[in-house]
C-alpha cells in the first residue's frame, strides 16, 4: 500500500511513554501463534468515524481490535465497545496516549459493543456524551498486561508469536494507531479502522509499538494424551466471573465469596 493511502492527518494518536513503562521482555514470552501470523482471527470492522466527526479513537479501537483478535483465536468471538473505551481512557480532539488507554483497559475494564454502541449519525458530543451509570456499572476488567517494543523487524516477528501488536504510523510523522497482524519479508500487515481494513505498509514506516497481552494465568494451549485443546484459566474470583460472563454461564461463587477449585465452565 502505497504511504499516501494512510491518513495525513492526526486521527487520534499521541506518541509518548513514561519510564515506569514494561520494555519487552518484562511479561513473560508464550508462544502461543507460532505462525505470527492472526490474519485468520481479524475481529469485527468498525469505522472510527461517521459522516460528521472522526472520533480521534484510533487507539481504543487499536486496543479492542488486538484484545478480539486475541479472544477469537482461542475461540471467543467478543466485540467490546470502542466508544466506551476511548471515552473512558479520556479521548481528546488530539487523540490519546497508548499507555492511557491499555491502563483504562486495566483499571476500569469494556463493556460489550451491544451494550454501549455507537449512536447514530453521532457528532463529536453524542459520540462522547457522559456513559450512563447502568452502562459503567456493566464494565468487566479485563485480565491483561502490555509492554513496549522496540519496533525492529527481528523484534516484531518473534513478538508476533505471542500476540498482535498494536503500532503507530507512519514513520517519521506518526498519526494513526493500528493493529499488526502479520509480517511477510519487509511488509508488515496490520488491521486498520479506515476501510478497506486489512492493509499493508514497508516495516521501516512502523514509528513504535506496544504489545497488550491476555494474561497467561487467562489462557493457556494443553496437550492431554495426544489431544491439544484450550483451558481458559482464572486466576481471581473478579477472573473466573469474567469467563462466566463470556461464556453465557451463571458463576458458582460461595457465600464468602470463593469458588470450589473443581469447578469449570
């Protein structure tokens, strides 16, 4: 895809990290997409505008789009929403940091696209009214973590087995935040929010990168008697209500509040 083709203008991105940010190697390394590549998991496209406002969320739905595209590969077929995110990570007319949005998404948690969508033919003040308290109160913290990579060929590929990555774009004057899925040769592919979605770009325009990874007590590959599976593994209570949730099935918690071990979903 030629470099014209990405938006020249900001559309909602702003680069920046804080020192007491995890470098890559901090979580642990799970090769868990050997092939690197998550093309055959892409999660739902969703424009990140409307006919009278660009919602400068190009990193929340950046964020959701790898966080789904994580779930789908083990299965889940999930769509969080975008503007519950980008409202809630504080979403500006210049965009948002990636860190801010990964804590959001930490701290606070998603809630459903069904359960917060998009207005219709929203501007930016419909689009970013206050969230209603029914709909916060729906938010699920989501059991992940996320380190910043260097965004190096060599770098990425080996990262990619773990998990899609969330980059910026292009190299020198970054402005947009996208998802890569895949790299071939000296082209990366990533997911985008501006039609068409599936895209590519030459690796040496990618400015930085930041990996958010579904936790590995959350989801783990076994191999039992020559039968490879999935467990989806909860390490908290707030964890196992999640899955519960996820997977449309009533949560046996105790009285105190614990959960019988023998217990699965």
């Amino acid at each position: 895809m030629p470099i014209e083709d990405i938006p020249q203008q900001n559309t909602g991105v702003i680069v920046g990290q804080r020192p007491e940010d995890w470098i890559g190697g901090t979580i642990p390394f799970e090769e868990r997409n050997p092939s690197g590549d998550w093309r055959a998991h892409l999660p739902h496209e969703e424009k990140q505008y409307s006919d009278n406002t660009d919602t400068m969320g190009c990193v929340s739905f950046s964020m959701n789009n790898a966080l789904e595209i994580q779930n789908k590969f083990y299965g889940i077929d999930v769509n969080y929403s975008d503007r519950f995110l980008a409202k809630i990570s504080g979403t500006t007319s210049q965009g948002n940091y990636l860190y801010k949005v990964a804590d959001a998404v930490r701290n606070t948690g998603l809630v459903l696209e069904a359960d917060y969508p998009a207005p219709p033919n929203y501007n930016w003040a419909t689009y970013y009214s206050v969230i209603p308290q029914d709909v916060l109160s729906k938010a699920e913290g989501i059991p992940m973590n996320y380190e910043w990579l260097s965004p190096d060929k060599g770098t990425l590929q080996v990262h990619l087995k773990h998990a899609p990555i969330q980059i910026v774009i292009p190299e020198p004057y970054p402005n947009h935040a996208v998802v890569l899925v895949a790299i071939e040769g000296d082209t990366a592919f990533y997911f985008d929010t501006y039609p068409p979605y599936l895209k590519s770009i030459s690796l040496s325009k990618i400015n930085s990168a930041l990996k958010p990874v579904l936790m590995n007590e959350f989801v783990k590959t076994i191999n039992i008697q020559g039968t490879v599976g999935v467990v989806l593994l909860a390490d908290t209570v707030e964890n196992y209500k999640f899955l519960c949730k996820m997977h449309k099935v009533d949560p046996k918690v105790q009285p105190d509040g614990s959960i019988q071990t023998d217990l699965t979903i």
